[in-house]
C-alpha cells in the first residue's frame, strides 16, 4: 500500500469553493481508478491544505494515463492549484 500526501496553499476566502470543485472532479475522477482505496482531506496552517490519498500499489496509480490526469486539472479551471507530492510506503497497519 502507498499513501500519496499531496500540500495545497490555498488562500482561505477560496477555501470551501476550492474544496467543493476539487471533489467534484479529483475525488470523483480518483475514486474510478484501479487500486484507488480512499482519500482525506486535511487542513493544516494557514492557508495549507493536505490531500491524503491511499492507493493499493505504487503501480496502479502509476498506471494512471497523464492525459487523463491533465483533463481533470483542466476541469479544474481556475482553482487548480499546484502541489508538493510526498509519497510513503505504509510498512504496517495497526
């Protein structure tokens, strides 16, 4: 399992229209994908916002073709934001 942690800066008057755009496209497109098992979305400081999102393999979201990738930000419009990417290797479960 891989868990992707994804850091928005997103300015706050923006915040709840950014969150309601962003899952009507990323969360609806990611959930249709192979290996996708779910994902959370975290305030931070300020104006940071953290999209945590667990995959089954590395290799399946991978897999994901970039243009549709690229349709969905351009779904986006104008509250696309661009994003630091962490990805972790979950070792254990509890």
């Amino acid at each position: 399992m891989v868990v992707e942690f994804l850091t928005f800066t997103v300015p706050l008057a923006e915040r709840d229209e950014w969150l309601e755009i962003e899952e009507r496209h990323w969360s609806r497109f990611l959930e249709q994908q192979d290996g996708f098992v779910r994902k959370e979305v975290w305030q931070g400081a300020g104006e940071q916002i953290q999209a945590v999102i667990w995959w089954a393999s590395m290799e399946q979201w991978k897999a994901i073709p970039q243009e549709d990738l690229d349709r969905v930000a351009e779904a986006m419009g104008p509250y696309e934001r661009e994003a630091t990417c962490v990805a972790y290797d979950v070792l254990r479960l509890s």
